[in-house]
C-alpha cells in the first residue's frame, strides 16, 4: 500500500459531484483508520508525476478533511506487448552495512558478498539504453551507496534519457548532507529509505547493527534538503514492512511520516519462496490470495534481475540466482529474453504447471 502526501499531488481545480465528495467523506469519518481498512474505497490514481488521473473526489475528500496523506495507485510497468525486459533490477552491490530479521542475508543468502564491477554495469547499462526500459531499480539485496563506485555509475546513467523512472533503496545509515546533495542532484526519480518501525526498542529488534535516532535524523535532513533545494524530484519515499512486530504501528507511521515524506509505503511481508522460515507464518494477507490463480507478477512486468556477479534471474526471491538464465559477462539480455530458458519458464507459468521450479512451487509473493 502507498500513500502519498497531500501537498505532493497535483488535482488542479476540479471537483468532483458533491454526492460522490460526500460520500468519500463518509467513509473517511465512520473508520479513523479508513485508509487502513478500506484502501480500495479510497484510493487515487496517478500518473508518474502524481498528477490525479482518477478517483478525484477521494484526493477532495482527503483535502477538505485535513488528511495528511492519501492512498494511491501508480502505473507499473507491462511486457506485454515488448521484446526486452521492462524493468530491470541492477544490484549495485549485494554488501550491506546492517542485518535485519525479515532480510534473506540473515537466513540463506550464501553467494559472495561483493560490490558490482564496473563493466558488468556499464554493459548491463548500454544495452538498456539501445531497447529502453519503463523502470531502472539500482539495488537488490545490498546497500548500493556502500559502492564507491555508486556516484560514478549515477554520472553514467545521466547521459540517457530512455531509462525509465530511477529508482534507490538505502537504509538510511550511510546518509550526510555531502551525500545528501549529491543524491538530490543525481538521475533517481525515487529514493526510498527504509525506516521499520516508529519505536526505537522494536527497530532495533528488526534492524541489527543500524542506529534508529541516526536514520531519523538522516531521512529528516534528506527531506529538509529537498524542500530547500526546491527540486521536485526525486521523490523520498519511506517504506514500513508490515511484520508481527509493526502490525501495530501501521497507522502511526501514517501519521508521522503522511505530510514529511512524498510517498509512504507499507508492504506485505515476503516469504521469498518460503526461503525466510521466520516469515512464513505471518501472512500478510495472503489467506485470500492463495485461493486464487496464481499470475507472476514479476513475469508479467518482464523483471530482469541482474546480480552482483553478473547472474541473471527473474525473480528478486532468487537471491542466490539458482533460476539465473545466464551471465552478462558472457551474454546479453536480449539473448537471455529471447531464449529457450526464458521462454519456458513463461510457457510452464501460462499453462500454470508451477511445480517444474522450486521456488516458483513454495511461492506466496506472486502477486506483489
């Protein structure tokens, strides 16, 4: 679930028919915690630069009752009718400053821990730039800005404008106003900072090694640099896994962050192919979609993954790349995307035969 902050859409003028305004309204006073319990009710719909192409008298509704933020839905990314990958997930680096409980390091991760090579990145970036691409995610299981090539391979990407929206994940803790300043003058369009919980005892129960009041401060000073700097982009997004030790802060976190952050993401808690035992049993909302046809998500987006070592996989619950279609040292993607191993992991997924692979048989996350 999204919510993004109410001074950050774009409406215009328009309102919509006072029966439709007044019954969003309605529904946000019965339940103080409507935009919890009934999102789908109360949703907008956006475009990439969050201006409202839906669902307008719920963006009316939130403004007239002094609502922080709002929930709402983005565009994705669809491979339905391409030839390449349209959202392609480059691991910068899969070393990571901090362990945190729900995090597949803590449990199976075992490949190298290593920081991407440079021509690994820029081969994997050429060939992105030749087809283009809808969406760019520098970062898988690892902290990126940990590389000391990160902002060498940012000045790279700068050159090319067919990249699609660019986005960073960090936790937060390497975060200073030097780096501040340059990431705010960088090509991401969406920056996320992870921050699980809105209590100093229970973070550090989730996070180990990070320091809470650090990262509070960190996200603080990116928010009030941006706001200084008077850029709109990139757009500081702050995420809360919905976990047995958050359930209760879910609206609390709604709270603090809803008019500080652009964008504030709760998100379901990931099993990773039943690879993180601890996760298994808190099923975030999983119940109901197990009794439906499974649809991979990730295979109707077309996501490509490309670890650290060059691997390339499918799917980000194959952290250790035991699916990887090929190495882009010594192939490309558009060969991997036109092969017969690609080809028959999408043919055994439409004929829904989801027990040929292991991981794609214990999966609960196909749908996110």
């Amino acid at each position: 679930m999204e919510y993004v902050n109410i001074n950050y859409v774009k409406a215009g003028s328009h309102k919509p028919d006072s029966w439709k305004l007044k019954t969003a309204k309605d529904k946000i006073y019965a339940d103080k915690n409507a935009y919890l319990t009934n999102y789908q009710e109360l949703y907008i719909l956006v475009d990439f630069d969050f201006n409202v192409i839906g669902n307008i008298e719920n963006y009316w509704a939130a403004k007239e009752t002094n609502q922080k933020a709002i929930p709402c839905l983005r565009p994705g990314p669809k491979a339905e009718s391409s030839n390449f990958p349209q959202r392609v997930q480059l691991e910068i680096t899969s070393v990571c400053n901090i362990e945190c409980i729900m995090c597949p390091r803590s449990e199976q991760f075992n490949r190298p821990r290593m920081h991407m090579e440079w021509d690994i990145f820029k081969k994997s970036i050429n060939e992105i730039a030749q087809h283009g691409i809808l969406q760019l995610q520098l970062f898988h299981i690892g902290e990126s800005l940990l590389n000391p090539l990160f902002f060498d391979m940012m000045e790279y990407i700068s050159q090319f404008d067919n990249l699609g929206a660019k986005w960073l994940s960090s936790n937060g803790n390497v975060l200073n106003e030097m780096i501040i300043k340059k990431l705010l003058k960088s090509p991401i369009d969406f920056l996320n900072i992870s921050l699980n919980s809105t209590v100093e005892d229970i973070y550090n129960e989730i996070c180990f090694e990070s320091d809470y009041s650090q990262v509070v401060a960190n996200l603080n000073m990116l928010i009030r640099l941006k706001k200084e700097s008077g850029r709109r982009k990139p757009v500081i997004r702050t995420q809360l896994i919905d976990q047995p030790l958050t359930r209760n802060q879910l609206s609390e976190y709604l709270e603090i962050w809803g008019d500080k952050a652009d964008l504030i993401s709760i998100n379901k808690l990931e099993a990773f192919a039943g690879q993180v035992s601890k996760n298994i049993s808190f099923s975030t909302g999983r119940i109901q979609r197990e009794k439906k046809s499974k649809v991979c998500k990730r295979l109707d987006r077309g996501d490509f993954f490309i670890l650290s070592n060059g691997e390339v996989t499918i799917c980000d619950a194959d952290f250790n790349g035991l699916m990887s279609l090929g190495n882009i040292k010594n192939t490309s993607l558009k060969e991997i995307w036109d092969g017969d191993g690609y080809q028959e992991v999408l043919k055994t997924h439409r004929e829904k035969n989801y027990e040929k692979y292991e991981l794609c048989r214990t999966c609960t996350d196909w749908d996110l």
